[in-house]
C-alpha cells in the first residue's frame, strides 16, 4: 500500500501546481502535503507529526514542528479546494503490464 502513495502524491503536486504558483509554496512543505495527502488516499493514512518529523527532521524542535504541522494543514486545505475533492488517480503501469504479459514479453 506504501508504493501506492508516492505515484498519487506526484500527481497531486503536478496536479495543484498546474493551477498554483510554486513561487508562492515552500517546495518541502508541497511535497510533504501532497504525500501526506496521497498517504490518506492511497488507505496507508500516517499520522501528521511523523511525516513532519522525517521530512523536517523536527524532533528536537517543538515550535519549528507545531508551526510545520499548521502549514502543511493549511496547504492541504488548499490542495484539497484546488483538485475540486477529485482524488482518483489512474495509473498506466497495470495497463502496460498486462498487454507486455498479452504479448508474452515478461
């Protein structure tokens, strides 16, 4: 279920930022959003602070950490009102794998 979640946080960020400006996000707190977000999706949810805590490395920081845990819900609001709560992601690996298997070449 873990592999699941990377693809769709990819899409997600490309996604949002077909419609936003990067210039106005901090690259690590969208990318943390949009897995964080796509963790949720994909059904293999984490909890906020430990996602803050690997991509942040905040563990020794409490005020850096709540201030991260606040942004990365507010981007996520934003996120969610931009993808318009469409969080259906189709992925081409399984087509390309079943017709490779159809032709014999795996």
């Amino acid at each position: 279920q873990d592999s699941k979640a990377l693809p769709v946080s990819i899409v997600f960020m490309h996604r949002f930022l077909s419609v936003k400006s990067l210039c106005k996000y901090d690259s690590m707190e969208l990318a943390c959003t949009s897995f964080f977000l796509a963790a949720k999706v994909a059904t293999c949810p984490r909890k906020l602070s430990e996602v803050v805590i690997h991509i942040f490395d905040t563990k020794q920081n409490p005020e850096l950490h709540n201030a991260k845990k606040k942004r990365i819900i507010t981007i996520e609001r934003e996120m969610i009102t931009c993808l318009g709560f469409d969080f259906e992601v189709s992925h081409p690996q399984p087509l390309f794998r079943e017709r490779l298997e159809s032709l014999g070449l795996t």
